[in-house]
C-alpha cells in the first residue's frame, strides 16, 4: 500500500492521460485549469475532507478524481490499465492512510450518476474555452494586419522623403497595398465590434459555469465519501493493501 500524506485537494474532471500533469498543480483558488489534451476543474478543499480522496476511473480513458497528488498515481495509473485491459470502471478512495479499490456493479453505476454533472459541465466548459480561443485567434488577425500597415506606412514615408521621380511606380504599389490593407482592416474592425460582445457574452457564461462547477464538485465529494464509506462497511471495497 503507497504512502498518503494530507494536503490540498485538486477535484478534477478530465482525459486520464492528462491525471499526472493536472494533479501535480497546487490551486489556491477556485479556477479552471488548463489541463494538458482535455478539461478540467480543480477547487482545493481543507480542514475535515482531506483525509478523503477518489479517482473514478471509467472507460474511454477519462478520469473523476479529489486527488492531493501525492503518492496516488501508482495505484490509480495501475486501475487505469485494468480498467483499458477489462472495460469495466473501477472507483479508487483513499479514508486517511487506507486505500482501496472498488468493482461493485452497482456501486460504480452510482458512482457514474454522481460525477455526471460534474463531468457535463467540465466538458461544457471546454467548450466554451475553444470558442474564446478561436475568437481570439480572429481578433489576432486584426493586430497583424495593423502590423503590415505600419510596415507599409513606413516605407511609403521613406521614399517620399527622397522625392524622386525614379520611386514613383514603387510609391503607386506602396500606396495601392495601404488601401488595401486599410480596407481590411476596416472590415475587421467592424467584426471586432460583434466578436468583442461574444468575448463578453461567452466570459460571463463560463463564470457561471464555474460557479455551477463548484458546487457540483463539492456535492459530488461529500456523496461519493458516503458511497465508499457505505462499500467499506457493506466489504464492497477491497483493500490495496491485499489487492
């Protein structure tokens, strides 16, 4: 049986192949974490609950999990491989020092009711997140162009300060590339307008999602400790340390 030692708590909902660089991270706040490949939320929790810990480890390679992510990735990275090996989910708790495993059928369908909504608006908010990244890649485009501009800006003022007659077919391409490009932009910051309001609109709804989130990691937490408690005494859940 692995070593546990108390510490923050990282609740998240995420790919399992991102479990190893999410739990590293240390929060001191509610956020939502970039989680490498995938989603996640983490909130840290303190004081009576951190003697708690689970990894719901359920197929497709996703995980739910209230990690300290410290001494726990042996034993969950082991129930990742059984569960790719047998395709049947398995739930991991940890109650102070004693770790252990579950199989129970209907203990792990109650397990997949109670992460559900937590695991829906983790994805939700992911979404939500590839939405503001691909507004913001447009509203990119709009500097650069600005960019190319002045570029022109500045070559143009550079050879009209020589006045001399043998630039003019390069000051006609220069002038005719800054209307161009000045036509652009003007178009683009017509759209920015409208993608601004969506960047505001999307920014509120993923405070609201976070909100939502919150709650349903800490619902989640305290249910699922009273699920393992319940397997525990009902020998439901086996024991690492004989497993």
């Amino acid at each position: 049986m692995s070593s546990l030692r108390p510490g923050p708590l990282a609740l998240c909902s995420l790919p399992i192949t991102s479990f190893a660089v999410f739990c590293a991270l240390t929060f001191s706040a509610p956020r939502v974490a970039a989680a490498a490949g995938g989603y996640g939320y983490a909130v840290t929790s303190s004081g009576e609950g951190d003697d708690f810990q689970y990894a719901f480890v359920m197929r497709g390679r996703e995980l739910s999990c209230a990690l300290n992510g410290r001494n726990t990735g042996n034993a969950v990275a082991k129930l990742e491989d059984e569960v790719d090996r047998t395709g049947r989910e398995v739930l991991y708790v940890a109650i102070g020092d004693r770790e252990y495993v579950i199989r129970d059928s209907s203990t792990i369908a109650r397990a997949g009711e109670i992460v559900e909504p937590m695991n829906r608006l983790g994805k939700e908010q992911g979404r939500l997140g590839s939405m503001q990244g691909e507004l913001g890649r447009k509203q990119g485009e709009l500097g650069s162009l600005q960019g190319q501009v002045g570029q022109v800006e500045g070559q143009l003022a550079r050879l009209e300060a020589h006045d001399d007659d043998s630039h003019r077919a390069d000051l006609d391409e220069l002038r005719q590339q800054l209307r161009e490009l000045s036509a652009q932009v003007r178009a683009i910051s017509e759209r920015q307008r409208t993608l601004g309001e969506q960047q505001r609109e999307l920014g509120e709804r993923q405070r609201e999602l976070g909100q939502q989130q919150a709650r349903a990691s800490r619902l989640a937490f305290s249910q699922l400790r009273e699920l393992a408690e319940k397997a525990i005494a009902s020998g439901n859940a086996k024991s690492l340390a004989s497993d």
